[in-house]
C-alpha cells in the first residue's frame, strides 16, 4: 500500500510539511508581518486625518501654494462654516477621507507648510513678548532709556522720552480693582508700538497685531 504524498510547500527551494515546526514558525512570521502592515496603515491613516484637521488653520497664503484638489479645498473651506459637534466630526473624516488620497509628495508639502506658519506664529509671540518687555522696562528703569538708544541710536528720542514721562505719570492716576484688568493710557500703548516697530526695523507703527489682549483702554 502506497503511502500518501505528505502535503506542503516549497520555500526558497526547501520543502515545508505542512503541521511542521518549520510551517506553524512561517505561518507565525506571515501572521505578525499582516498584522504589523494593518498598524502601519491605522497609524498613517491617523496622521492624514489629524493633518487634514491642521489644514483647517492653515493660512489662506501656504494653503494655496500646495496645489490641493478643489474638492479638498471646498472641504476644508466649509469646516471653518461648521459649528455643529457631531457634523463637525463627520466632515472632518470626510476630510481625513479625501486627505489619504494624496500621495506623499503633497502630504508632505502640507506639514511643511504647517510647520513654517508654526514657527511664524512663534517669532511672532517672541517679538511681541521682547516689545512687551522694552516698554516695562522703559518706564520702570531710569537707566532703561540709554540702555534703549545704545541699541537703536536713531530712534526719536525726544518723542520717546515725552511718551515716558506721560506713562509714568498716567501710571499714578491708576487705581488696581481687585479682579479688573489695569487700564493703561495712550502713552503707554505708544511705547509699546514704537517699540515694536523699531525691533521689527519698520518706521511704521500703524500696525494692525496691537498689544495681547491683557493691555485695554
């Protein structure tokens, strides 16, 4: 009697039984590589649709230059529109939906221009924070003027020196409520923007970023 041929397959030239150490090891190998490439995909799949949720923010200027499909463009415009929570969310994986159909190149020109509206947003809180600074010190420090036109020789001294004295002056007539922002005068608020405009080398301080949002009337 004729024994059956054992069932199995060949690798790289080697025959494997099948119920093998040799096969169950493979079907292991094969199992956790499946498994690993559905990760790989959930987690890219993830990416886009957070990436597409940043475009939403995204200035009119970078988004333009990356060459997005109408469609996207149209998606994307009308989530900013959206205020509803659950329609918002369905939109937004609409969003995600359209944004795994890009190819790399694009995805990746979209998180450089994520990336450079970030780093804008960071001098731009830095220059804000260093004029903040300038101004403190300019009608708190006597010494902070010479100190000011060591730096900056060309600014308007005279003018400067007026706005001083009036802050300083106007900083006397304030009284501090408990729980209530200090209202600060036009002097003080000019400081600021000369300040400002001279640090960022522009004579014009008709400038529309005014002062944070703690600086009122």
């Amino acid at each position: 009697m004729s024994r059956k041929p054992t069932k199995g397959y060949y690798v790289r030239g080697h025959f494997v039984a099948e119920g093998s150490e040799l096969d169950l090891e493979l079907k292991r190998e094969l199992k956790g590589s499946v498994e690993l490439s559905r990760t790989d995909l959930k987690k890219e799949s993830d990416r886009r649709q957070a990436l597409g949720e940043a475009l939403v923010t995204l200035r009119a200027d970078l988004l333009a230059k990356l060459g997005l499909s109408d469609k996207l463009l149209d998606a994307l415009a009308e989530a900013k529109r959206i205020t509803n929570f659950e329609g918002r969310r369905r939109h937004m994986q609409f969003i995600g939906k359209l944004m795994r159909q890009l190819d790399e190149d694009t995805v990746a020109a979209a998180q450089a221009a994520l990336d450079e509206q970030h780093k804008g947003s960071a001098e731009e809180s830095l220059a804000l924070h260093q004029a903040e600074q300038w101004r403190d010190r300019l009608i708190a420090e006597e010494d902070a003027l010479t100190d000011w036109l060591a730096a900056f020789p060309d600014t308007d001294v005279q003018r400067l020196r007026t706005l001083i004295r009036q802050a300083r002056k106007d900083a006397q007539g304030v009284k501090e409520r408990p729980g209530e922002a200090v209202r600060h005068g036009k002097s003080y608020r000019e400081i600021f923007r000369l300040v400002r405009a001279t640090l960022r080398g522009n004579d014009s301080e008709d400038d529309s970023a005014d002062e944070t949002d703690t600086d009122h009337e």
